[in-house]
C-alpha cells in the first residue's frame, strides 16, 4: 500500500503526500479501493489542506488510518505498523532520557536511515533550524515526547511518520463508526475531481515550490502538546532550627564520648541501672543528630530505638531485695548488642 501510494507521488511534489485527483484516478484506473470521501480524509488526519485549492493525500497518515486496518475482532484489529516507532526506538535508546540537545539529536538522525531515506545524510538548513526552533521553547533541549518534535520527524521522514495535527482536529473512526453516513465516495464524484484536475498530466509541480531544484516546504504548525509534563521536584531546604538541634546532638555525643572514657560517675550510674553503656547513648544521639538533618529515614530509627530500648529491658531482671536492675549480658554480648 505505502510504496503503490509512492509510485503515484510526483517528482516535485510535497514529500510523503500525493495528490487528490491522483489518489482517486488509481481507483478508477486499478483494483485499489481509494475511495475515501474527502470529509472522511478530513476527519481521519490523512488530508493536507494547506493549499485549499489543491488538497493533497498524506501517505503515513493515510497508510495507518482505521479503512486499512483487519477488523478481525469487536476487541482489537490489526493494523499497518508505524514505521516512525522504529525510528522513536533508536533514538529513545541512544539518548536514554526525555530530552537532548538539537546537535545531538541531529547527528543522531543523520546517521538512522529508514525504507525511503538512506543514509549518512546531511540535514537541511531549514530543518536544523526547525530543531533549534523546537529546543528555544523547552530551555535548549528538545522534548522527544512532544508534538513539535514529532513533527519535526514528520518532515525528516515524511514516507514514515505521520504528520501530528493538533488535539481534537483528527478523529480515527472506522468508515461504519462516521457520523453515520456513507464515507466512500461514489464513481461520479471521483471522476469529476479527477475531471476537474487542472493539472491532470502532474504539470502542478512548479506551482508548489518556490525554486527550481527544491521540493515545496511541508506545513509547520507551532502549536506544543506534550505526552507529559515532567514535574519539577522542590529542593528540600533545612531549617536553621533543625541545622541547631542536630548540633546539640552531636555535642551531647562528643560529650557523652569523652565524659564516658573518663569514667563519669552519672554515666556510670545509667550502666549500672539500665544497662546503657555510654557507647550506646553516644551512638543514639548521633543517629538523633542525623535524622534531624535526613541522613536516616525517621520511621526506621524510630523502629530501631523503641527495639533496643525493648531488648535491653527483656534482658535485665531485678536483683533480690534491691530495685536496681542488673544486667545479666556479658561484655561481649553487651559489644555485640551495641553494635546492632
């Protein structure tokens, strides 16, 4: 279907698009079914309207549009491949992000052939600057996910990806599906657009370009969808307060270390009645300290601390004739203990 569709595109023509009264002439002239009514052409995306007195057939557009699809089920059907997904794949892994720079994404393009384009290539002025056109709108980098930027493939390979119209100015039915009438075109109605052709013998060309030697421009919209808008994430600022009470902490830790070493009768007294060593207490207060400022997940340290504390009541029990309680670890398992 794509190639029949491309050996009916003139020398000269606009690329990827081919004329209407051609696109009806094959129909009556050959056994394909171009028989589309305008309206429906309209309505599925396939037509270029873009000089109104001479509307042309986009072929991507046209190739994948619900008539030539295989109704084989209420729930699915079979339809032609897009061929620009090919192309969207290569380029979605060797950037491997949601967007790249245009010199980036041009040397990418130039190198990545397809069925209609064969490369190494060399971009034309007018589409670099289409891409740098593209990238001033998002910061310097190209979203590879928007419709700017699949437009621009569109007219990089334009045998390929279908052009992108704007939201809500294409609707995919399926001929039974449209607004209830008949979408084909009767034989009288393809014949007198074929007979009222001005150009029957392709001799329109010239009147599409603007140079001799150059193929007219395809139409450029500078309307931007994006697929999704990647949020934007708030860098977490911390509060002076929190910065001061995670201070307090670490001292308390330093001093818990040095006051611990020296053997501090208070200190002392905590091992002795709870089983809390000053490593312990220095350490608590550090994981304190970081929490407050984020290095550690709150939740967990919480966990962790109501834990120990749990353990190291479960493992003392109260001496005989004295409420102080005794802890019954070894120092070893006191070490061990510590360190969990």
């Amino acid at each position: 279907l794509k190639f029949t569709l491309l050996g009916m595109h003139g020398h000269k023509g606009k690329a990827g698009r081919i004329r209407l009264p051609d696109f009806y002439k094959k129909s009556l002239h050959s056994h394909w079914r171009f028989t589309e009514k305008v309206d429906y052409l309209r309505a599925l995306g396939a037509l270029d309207e873009s000089n109104a007195s001479d509307p042309m057939v986009i072929i991507p557009n046209y190739v994948a549009a619900r008539p030539n699809c295989l109704e084989s089920a209420e729930l699915y059907a079979v339809c032609c491949r897009n061929e620009c997904e090919d192309l969207m794949v290569h380029l979605e892994h060797d950037i491997a992000a949601p967007t790249a720079e245009p010199e980036r994404i041009a040397k990418l393009v130039e190198a990545l052939g397809s069925p209609t384009v064969s490369t190494p290539r060399h971009l034309s002025e007018p589409l670099l600057n289409r891409l740098h056109e593209v990238a001033s709108l998002h910061g310097g980098e190209v979203n590879i996910h928007g419709r700017l930027f699949a437009q621009w493939m569109h007219h990089a390979y334009p045998n390929e990806c279908p052009y992108p119209h704007e939201a809500g100015s294409a609707s995919p039915v399926t001929p039974d599906e449209w607004i209830g009438e008949d979408a084909s075109a009767s034989e009288e109605e393809r014949h007198h657009v074929v007979a009222s052709d001005p150009c029957p013998f392709g001799g329109c060309d010239h009147h599409h370009q603007a140079e001799p030697d150059s193929k007219p421009a395809l139409p450029w919209s500078h309307t931007e969808e994006l697929l999704a808008k990647a949020p934007r994430k708030a860098k977490k600022v911390l509060s002076w307060g929190r910065l001061f009470f995670a201070l307090v902490l670490a001292v308390l830790a330093a001093a818990t270390a040095f006051f611990g070493n020296s053997r501090f009768v208070g200190l002392v007294a905590l091992e002795l009645r709870f089983g809390l060593t000053w490593q312990v207490i220095c350490l608590s207060l550090l994981a304190c300290a970081a929490a407050a400022v984020e290095l550690v997940n709150r939740t967990i340290l919480a966990c962790a601390l109501v834990g120990g504390v749990l353990a190291n009541l479960v493992s003392t029990v109260p001496a005989s004739g004295s409420p102080v309680l005794v802890p019954r670890m070894t120092k070893d398992m006191k070490t061990a203990k510590c360190l969990v």
